[in-house]
C-alpha cells in the first residue's frame, strides 16, 4: 500500500513539472501550437547593422540566389538594421527580384499542415517605378523555376494574390469586391489604394511612405489565403482586400508548391522597411500575452512578443467580412487541469490494481 501511494505521490509531482516546464520553456525548446499559437516573430529590436552577411547571421535568415539554384534570379538588394526595422535596398540601376529566407521547410512544417496566418509591417520608401513592392511569400520551394504563392501589394496601390508554378502565374482571387489588382475606381467596385487611403487608383506612388500592416491568412482547406491591409498612418482598422475566387480550383495550385518555406522578396527597383513579422496557428488574433520572453542582444530562432495590446480584429470597411476566431489563448489545459488529470490517472490505476 505505501508503495501505491508513493507512486501516485510520483506522478503528481511529476505533472507539477511537466507544467512548469511547458509553462516556462523559450519558444524554441516548447512545442508551438501547445501552449500559445504565435511560432515565430521577430520586431528587429536589435543595434544598426549592415551588411548582408552580418544580417543573414543576425537573424538565422539566408539569401538564395540562381547561382545556388534556389531562387530564380541572383539577388542585387543590400540589408540592414535602422532603427529597430528591417531595411531593405534594392531601388538602383541593377536591381533585380531578390529573395532572402526566413523560415525553411523544417521550421514551417507544423504551421503549415494547419491554418495559419502570417502577418508584417511595411513601408515603401522609394522605387524604379510604380509596379514594384516588397512582399514575404509563403508555401516557398527551392527552385530556379519559381514556385511559390505571392501577394505583392505594389506601391501604386493595387497588388496581386497569386500562385508561381514553374513560372507560370495563376490568380487567387477574381475581379470584383475583393480583386487585388483593381485599378478602377469608377465601375463600383474598389481599388486596394481606394479603401485604405481613400483615394482614387491614379498609377502614382499613393503608398509611398505610408506605415502599413499585411495579414495574410492561408487556410488548408480553402481555394487561396486571404488579405487584410491595416493603413496605420491613418489609423484605420483591418480591410479585407483580397480573398479566394479567382481560376484556381480547390484540387489544384493551393498549397501544392512542393515548399512551405517563407521568404522575403524585393520585387524589383525598391527600397523599403519590414517590421513585425508574426507567424500564428489560426486564423484570429495572436495570443500575445502567453509569449513574454526576455529581450536579447542576440538573434534567437525566435524572439519574444511585444509587451502590446492585440491589434484591433480585422474589419472591412465599407464591405464587412469579419475573420474567423480561433480560441488558441484558451486551447490549453490549466496549471489546476493536469494536477487533476494526474491525480485522478493515478487514482484509476491504484484502483485497477486493487
């Protein structure tokens, strides 16, 4: 009998700890998804630094290039750190498509096989012309060829949500309320400058300089990610822009690169910031306050949340399409939930023993 009870003794202490080791692990040691839902972020809370080799180092990021045949042309854009913000320059007489990696296949695998959504900030600050746009693409495969999905949001306002298969470009999305690539503000429907500035579609730079955030949401069982674009210079809320039904079908392009992998590009003659990317499970808010870790000088695989409020849920304006909510905050089993699931497992067993 001493024996029986010893063990359950055992098991529930044993659970004490286990909790607090989920409770307290840094991100990289815990399960993503278990405890919170954010798996990556990074604010780029860090010294000026520059050049590129400092900067692959400082992040864990790596550029691809033609030359090791994983990106379709050989990078020409140089990076820094301004200012706690991702500067990237590519605006000059030889700029090209450039592509840089932020998370590999490995990393992206368990976000990937669920709904998730990838969300940044970007500023465009100067350009070769009005078509050209700094965007982080998702569902990346290594590839000369071009396989990967896009939603490049060009400074003139519009943009396109695509799919790169071998080269070739299918639309998500399909002209109407919601088409990405609207360029006329006269026939009814919007352009994306149209609802986040309020101003016509003109061919101009109408996003230059403007602080803007993207949320992408790519859901596994739909026909193509969803976007939302926050004017944060306005000080607007969320405006869907683009969403699925385009000439993609469901059986075909969607999540069926061959890559998961997420990757800056520089499309093109562009200069501009990028801040606060956030990868999350689910396809609502971020469950910010269940990832509180302590700054560093030194660029984790992931770094810490920031210590703000969660950003406004998305809406559209004039058009509402509210995103779906998922419980990630309280998905998990409370500190009083595994003690008592412990102590009542040990409790059965004693009495199976019996």
């Amino acid at each position: 009998m001493k024996k029986k009870i010893f063990s359950i003794i055992i098991m529930i202490l044993t659970a004490s700890v286990l909790l607090s080791a989920v409770s307290a692990a840094p991100r990289d040691e815990a399960e993503p998804g278990k405890a919170y839902n954010v798996v990556y972020y990074e604010e780029f809370n860090y010294e000026n630094t520059t050049g590129n080799a400092k900067i692959e180092k400082l992040l864990g990021w790596k550029i691809l290039s033609k030359s090791d045949k994983n990106a379709v042309t050989d990078p020409t854009a140089t990076y820094s750190i301004k200012d706690g913000r991702l500067y990237i320059e590519n605006n000059k007489v030889n700029g090209k498509d450039s592509y840089i990696k932020i998370l590999d296949d490995v990393h992206m695998m368990s976000t990937w096989m669920s709904d998730y959504t990838l969300q940044y900030d970007v500023t465009l600050t100067s350009n070769g012309d009005t078509s050209r746009y700094l965007a982080i693409l998702t569902d990346y495969k290594d590839s000369t060829a071009g396989f990967y999905h896009s939603f490049h949001l060009r400074i003139n306002g519009s943009a396109n949500n695509q799919a790169r298969m071998n080269g070739t470009w299918s639309t998500f999305d399909a002209p109407g309320d919601y088409y990405a690539a609207d360029q006329d503000d006269s026939d009814g429907t919007s352009s994306i400058a149209k609802k986040i500035t309020g101003k016509n579609f003109n061919g101009n730079s109408l996003l230059k300089d403007l602080d803007l955030t993207v949320r992408i949401v790519c859901e596994k069982l739909d026909i193509g990610p969803r976007v939302y674009i926050r004017n944060n210079s306005a000080g607007g809320d969320f405006v869907l822009v683009s969403r699925a039904g385009g000439d993609i079908p469901t059986s075909s392009s969607y999540r069926k690169t061959g890559g998961m992998s997420l990757v800056l590009k520089a499309g093109g003659k562009i200069n501009g910031y990028i801040d606060n990317i956030v990868v999350y499970k689910g396809t609502g808010e971020p469950c910010w306050e269940e990832i509180k870790l302590p700054e560093t000088t030194e660029a984790p695989e992931t770094t810490a949340a920031p210590e703000t409020e969660p950003v406004t849920e998305p809406t559209t304006d004039p058009v509402t399409e509210p995103i779906t909510e998922e419980n990630g905050c309280s998905a998990t089993v409370g500190t009083s939930g595994i003690l008592t699931l412990a102590i009542a497992a040990a409790f059965v067993m004693l009495k199976r023993k019996r």
